[in-house]
C-alpha cells in the first residue's frame, strides 16, 4: 500500500487504516486499472474512489442515480476540506455556469452526476477537454434489468469504455448475486476490471425475528430501551404506517409516517427531518429507504413480513451504516403469512414469475421460522458460507427450545380432513380444543372424531404450530377464498408417520421483557451527558453548516471521542474520523466539551468558582487589574476568563472594559475586514501592539456572541 493513500486517509478523512479490500481496490484504481466492487452497505465504498480521485490527476467523474445521494457525498466531501460539486438539475445556469468555469481552472477533485446529464453530448464533448482522474459508477446494479432499480440510461455508460480508453472506471454496488455481477461486467464492458468481493455479513446488526403476539405492545417493548435513537418501522400498509406513527407519538415517541398517499412536499420534509433530526422514528412502507444515506439509523424494526429475503436484507441493511451496534428486529405471524400468499396470489403477471416470487417468500419463511443461527441462514441464502453461528443474533444468544410436533401436527391435519378442507385455522382450532360454540354444532362437528383431541396442548401453541405448518407449506391455503385450510402432497409422509416433525417451541406469551437494546451499550451510563452534549454540539454546528449532523461527524467519530476522552488537540487528531480541515473547524469546540467536563469534577471546582467570582466583581464595576490584584492571578488569566463569559453571553464587552469608542471600533474593523471568518486574536493583537492581548480575545468574544 502507497504511504501516499495512507496519508490522504489520514490528513483527510481522518481515518487510520484502511477496511477490509479497501487498499487493494484503491491500488488498482490508483494505478489506472479497472475495478468491479462489492461490498455491501456500511462497508466503504465511497473511499474506493475518493482516495484515488484525489491521488490522480484531473477531475473525477462520480455516477449517481440519485440527486440526495450526491447532495450527501458532496456534503461530507466538503466538510473534509476536498472540493467537490454535483451538476443536476436542481442547479440554476448561473450555478451551473460557475461550476464549468471551476472545472475548467482545474479547481474540482470530485463531479457528481448523474447518468443521463453525464451522456448528453456536450456534457460529454466538455469533459473530454479535461484531465479526467476516473470514472465511478456507483449503484452499479442500477444497470441490471432484472434488479428493481433498473435505470435504462445506465446502459449507455459502456461508452465511457470507448470514448474514454485511458480513464480507469471503478463500478460499485452493494447487490450480490452472480447474475447481476455478470450483467454489470457484461453491460459495462468491464471485462478487464478486477474483482473485489467482500462478505456480505453486517456483524454489527443484531438480528431477531419474534412470533407476532400483540405488535403494538411487543413494538413499545422493542422501543423503550431505544429512546433517542433514529430508527425505522417498516409497515406493509399505509393504513397501519399511519396509525403506527400516530400511536408512537401518543406513547411519546417523534416519529412521522412515509408512504406513497402523502403528498410529495409532506413526503419529501418527512425525509429532511429524518436525515436533519436525531431520535426520530419514521414509520414508513418499503417505498421509504432509498436515497437515504443516514449513517446512524441504530435500528430497523418490521411489524410486517417482507416478501423476500433479499428485501428484509435490504431493508434491515440500511441499519448502522457508521459500523455500530444496531439491531434488526421483526415480528410476524400467521395472518402476515396469509395476506402475503393472497397478495402473490392475486397479483397480475406470469405463472413462472409468480412461481419464482412464492419461493422468495418460502425462503423469508424458512428463515423466520429457523431454529439455527439466523446470519448463516441469511448468508447462506446469498451463496456465502459462515463456518461458526454468529453469536450474535436471537437464535444464537437465546436457543430456541424444539419440541416433536410431530403427533400434535397428524391431529391438526386430521382435523383439517375430517371437517371438509374448507376452514380457516380459527374453526379447525375450535374442533380440536373441544369448543361447542354455534358455527360447531351447526356443522355438527361436536360429534366427529377428532373433536377435543387436541385439549392436552394450549391455544397458543396450536397457533404456532399451524404457522409453522403454512410456512413450511405442508399444508394450503385458499388464499383466493377465504383462507380454508387443505392438505397437500407434501403432508402425506407426516401422516403416513414416515417422518418426524420438529418445531419452535412458544409455550405461553412471550415473556414481559425488555431485550436489551444493542445501541444503548454503545454508551455506558457514566458516558450519558457527555454523549449528548456531543450530540448537542453536533446538531448545533449542523444547522450553521446546512448539513445533516452526521455529515458534521458521524456517531463513530463522537463514540471514538468519548472513549478517547481527548485533552488537547493533538488528542483531538488522533480520534477516528477527525481529519485536518475537521479539526480545525470542529476540533476546539468539541474539545471544549471534555475539558468543561472536566473543570466540573470536584479537583478542578476552584477553577469555575473563579469564573464566577470574575464575572460578578466585572458586572460591579471592576477593571481587569483590579481583579486580578484582588484574586492575586494573572492578567492574562482574567481576561481569558472574561472572554469565556462574554462568548457564552454571561457577560457584555462594556461590563467587562472601559475601552474607549474609537478604539472599540477601530478593533472591530480589523476583525471584520475579511470577508466571513473573523481572524484569529493573534493576528489582530499584532496590529495593536501596544495593547494587552486580553483585550483583543474579548472583544473578539463579543462579535463572535453577536454574530454567530
Ligand atoms: P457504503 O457506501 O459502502 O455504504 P460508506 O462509504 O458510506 O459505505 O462508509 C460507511 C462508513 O464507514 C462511513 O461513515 C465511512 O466514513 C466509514 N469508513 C469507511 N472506510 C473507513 C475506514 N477505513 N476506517 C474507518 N471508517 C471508515
Ligand atoms: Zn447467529
């Protein structure tokens, strides 16, 4: 690996060691070879092609599908110090104007576009006069007709191939299976890249998947230890996304609803706050998620079941992005297994789609329904193989309990034969628990064989059984009826008794639980406050800057803070994600957090009774020599303490010194004559030599507190 790489990650990104194929990628790049790279979300890709745009001559060229997603990648580019701009539609032609004349100077490092500005000839005859450092094709699965972000305009990026021979292209994405991969290459003409395939595993993603008892409840449950944190609930319908999001915020939850029956204003402010605001809860259907770059959304939670396992992949995947504890959690039950088989079954479209649609859900159902750990199956499912269960999802912390179904499963199908193959679990489970009601005598069903036989087994777990019995299609649904229950090929040999059944034991409710929230471990409770004064500050310093607060440094960065509880700025440095251009912005006022923390232990107590000794003696008419003559102290040490209460508003500059008018103003000039930043104390202090340089940081203080 060139030291030269490792320096931009460090001096700019603030980062110490590259992840995973990370260096290998950047190499190929770097030295002008092609790359095809897949990585799933969270893993880092941007920094594929961010370090070698900035170790290479010329102008990168960034391909991007979507106008947030570049928004996003450019925000952070800039709050790192590199240069970067997005050409899109939403620009006016000045803006556009300005940016060519850049690109032109040479002042660009990274240009983000989109595919179908990019192929417009004289976006193309442009860019040819330029040194052009690479191309990047993000979302590179967006060329794939058979994926559901299929972009026809992506197609005709195999020009770049042609017209741009000596450019290096680096096509990236976070979709895994092997079609789509060879579709990209094909499509592409990346036939010469070179591979990087990484695991597709989220270590950091905790998964769960809970039998449906009471979702609202089993939600508040999943919620409570969370509060605070962003997350969010998938929802199958609009109607419940509605009534979900209405319900959290009864039981004092922020959360807002996103489905497609909102306006495209509500919708597009909902998804501004979600990105813009900390703690907040959107309660959305899948058509939310997309374009959503969030770093530390720390959990995504479905109270419906999606319809695959590529889905429930995609969707749990947009969790911990940032590489911290997150959970995936989901509750599902019968009447989901139901409605998704009626809606496949209902849905318009070719018996062979259809066919290949009702495996998926089979695959979702098997992995709902595994006793085994969940991340082999879910990997195993995308072809990658993972020699150890995880340890690190439901199945692994909490073995599920199996018990020999087996007699209990030849009852309920016995049941389902003899009362006709027309009913629907409800009734069936009336016959077997012995019920008399009204439907049952009116069928005459009290008197079959089978009535009461399953007495010595709970409701609950007959419930159980016959979810587990639809998933494992050993028994059919009408799901074009009205859900009658009928037997199959696949349940004879079970009848026969030429085979055992094994199954998930719930006996009883679930219990009453909290389970513990793998984000809230992140902070140890001693680390709370300091945790959300970091936050705080954070949010803060977003809004000066119009970015979203992750953007000002992600969660890891402020994680990494707190345990490197940094002193100086030299400490400040070494925190992961502190690059030079962030550190000089940020670092001061970040660093200022640990060190007030710090004056607030009882050792340092003097030093904050002298802070506000000062500020009392100043507001009655003290000057600073006074003061420092009465608290036998420095000078210097009084006007810094002065400075402090005027920058937080404890104090005015004219309460604190007696200046002289055209002295006060000639100082304020100096400080203003540049344009934006005001300069540093010391630089000003320079030009009044005869004054104490105390004065200068207050009056500094001053404008600072005036103007923001
Ligand atoms: P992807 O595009 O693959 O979803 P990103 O490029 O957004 O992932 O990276 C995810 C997170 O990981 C970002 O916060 C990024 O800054 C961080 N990251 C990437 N590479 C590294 C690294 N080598 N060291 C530390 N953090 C990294
Ligand atoms: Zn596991």
């Amino acid at each position: 690996m060139s030291s030269r790489a490792l320096n931009v990650l460090k001096n700019v990104f603030g980062y110490d060691a590259f992840r995973g194929r990370q260096a290998d990628i950047i190499d190929q790049v770097s030295q002008g070879g092609d790359a095809l790279v897949l990585m799933p979300t969270g893993g880092g890709k941007s920094l594929c092609y961010q370090v070698p745009a900035l170790l290479r001559e010329g102008v990168a060229i960034v391909i991007s599908p979507l106008i947030a997603l570049m928004q996003d990648q450019v925000s952070h580019l800039q709050e790192a110090g590199v240069s970067a701009a997005a050409l899109n539609s939403a620009l006016s032609v000045d803006e556009r104007r300005e940016i060519a004349g850049r690109l032109r100077r040479g002042e660009i490092r990274l240009l983000y576009l989109a595919p179908e500005r990019l192929l417009q000839e004289h976006t193309l005859s442009f860019l040819q006069q330029l040194p052009i450092s690479l191309f990047a094709i993000d979302e590179a699965h967006c060329v794939s007709q058979w994926g559901h972000d299929f972009r026809p305009e992506y197609l005709q990026l195999s020009q770049l191939a042609e017209l741009f021979p000596q450019v290096p292209r680096i096509a990236l994405t976070a979709t895994a299976d092997v079609r789509t991969r060879q579709e990209i290459i094909q499509r592409l003409q990346l036939q010469h890249a070179k591979e990087f395939v990484s695991s597709f595993d989220r270590p950091n993603i905790f998964y769960r998947i809970t039998p449906k008892d009471n979702a609202r409840r089993q939600l508040l449950q999943f919620l409570a230890p969370r509060k605070g944190d962003s997350g969010i609930v998938y929802c199958l319908s609009r109607k419940s996304v509605d009534s979900i999001a209405e319900f959290l915020v009864e039981k004092g939850f922020s959360a807002l609803p996103y489905h497609a029956g909102l306006s495209n204003d509500v919708r597009a402010a909902h998804q501004q706050r979600f990105i813009n605001e900390e703690g907040l809860i959107m309660v959305a259907t899948i058509a939310f998620g997309m374009g959503i770059d969030k770093s530390n959304v720390r959990f995504v939670a479905h109270l419906d079941l999606p319809k695959s396992i590529e889905a429930y992949y995609q969707e749990t995947g947009r969790a911990g992005r940032d590489g911290l504890a997150a959970d995936a959690w989901m509750v599902y039950g019968l009447q989901d297994v139901l409605l998704l088989k009626q809606m496949l079954a209902s849905s318009e479209g070719e018996e062979r789609f259809k066919r290949l649609e009702q495996h998926k859900l089979d695959a979702m159902l098997a992995l709902c329904e595994e006793t085994r750990c969940r991340r082999q199956t879910l990997l195993g499912y995308f072809d990658e193989q993972l020699d150890q269960p995880c340890g690190h999802c439901d199945n692994c912390t909490e073995p599920p309990k199996t018990w020999d179904a087996t007699e209990a499963a030849r009852q309920a199908l016995s049941t389902v034969y003899r009362t006709g193959q027309r009913y629907g679990v409800g009734h069936v489970l009336d016959v077997l628990l012995g019920k008399e009601n009204d439907r049952v005598r009116s069928m005459g069903h009290q008197h079959l064989s089978v009535f009461g036989i399953g007495k010595g087994i709970g409701e609950h777990q007959w419930r159980s059984l016959f979810r587990q019995l639809v998933a494992r299609n050993l028994v059919d649904v009408d799901v074009e009826g009205f859900g009658g229950l009928r037997l199959n090929d696949a349940c004879r040999p079970l009848l026969r008794g030429e085979v055992q059944l094994q199954l998930r034991e719930e006996a009883g409710k679930p219990p009453v639980t909290y389970q513990a929230s793998q984000a809230s471990k992140l902070v140890r409770p001693e680390q709370r406050d300091t945790w959300e004064q970091l936050r705080a500050l954070r949010k803060r310093l977003a809004g000066e800057h119009s970015v979203p607060p992750y953007v000002i440094f992600p969660d890891s960065t402020l994680k990494d803070m707190l345990d490197q509880q940094p002193q100086s700025m030299s400490d400040m440095a070494q925190v992961s994600g502190v690059g030079q251009v962030k550190l000089e912005r940020y670092g001061a006022e970040f660093l200022a957090v640990f060190t007030a923390a710090n004056s607030g232990t009882p050792a340092a107590e003097p030093v904050h009774d002298l802070q506000h000794e000062i500020i009392t003696l100043a507001r009655h008419g003290m000057t600073p020599e006074q003061i420092a003559r009465q608290h036998s102290c420095s000078l210097k040490n009084v006007y810094s303490h002065l400075a402090r209460a005027i920058g937080n508003g404890q104090l005015s500059l004219e309460q604190a010194l007696d200046l002289p008018d055209d002295l006060l103003g000639e100082l304020q000039d100096a400080f203003l004559d540049g344009d934006g930043e005001l300069p540093p104390a010391a630089e000003i202090a320079r030009q009044f030599s005869t004054l104490d340089e105390g004065i200068v940081y207050c009056v500094r203080a001053a404008l600072q507190a005036e103007f923001g």
